[in-house]
C-alpha cells in the first residue's frame, strides 16, 4: 500500500467515524462542552491531514493525523472512562 493510499484511508476511516458519532447527554458526570471541544479539535487536525493530503505532503499529512487525532481519541477515550467508570 502507498503512502498516499494509507492517507487516505485513514482519513476516510476518520470521516466515517465522525459520521457515525452520538454523543450520548444521558451522563452527568462529563462536562458535555469538553467533549464537543475535544471533537471539534480531531476535526479540525483532520481538516490539516485533507490539507496535506491535497498538498501530496502525504508524510505530514499522516503525521498530522497520527499525532494529533490519536490523542483526541485518548482524551475521548478517558472522558469516557471517568465518566462510565471501570
């Protein structure tokens, strides 16, 4: 697989999941507006992955992605957790 190929992937792979994405308001123990923030900063480091990618800066563009939506999955993912506990 190419390089510009696995971008691409992973970017469409991103764009899906913030197309399938609900954000339940049933848990009060989150602060809903964290979340928000936190998705809305993946989208827009997808935004700068789609840049490069158009660029055919394919290595920034998947840095970009790698580095920068993988740790708002992290934060997501531990939100979460506080949230759902163990």
């Amino acid at each position: 697989m190419s390089l510009e190929e696995l971008v691409s992937k992973y970017i469409n792979s991103a764009e899906h999941v913030f197309c399938e994405l609900k954000i339940a308001d049933a848990c009060t123990n989150v602060d809903l507006s964290g979340i928000m923030k936190v998705v809305e900063f993946a989208k827009a480091y997808l935004k700068d992955a789609k840049y490069y990618r158009n660029q055919k800066r394919f290595g920034v563009s998947l840095a970009s992605r790698a580095r920068k939506c993988d740790g708002k999955d992290l934060a997501l993912f531990l939100l979460c957790y506080k949230a759902l506990g163990p």
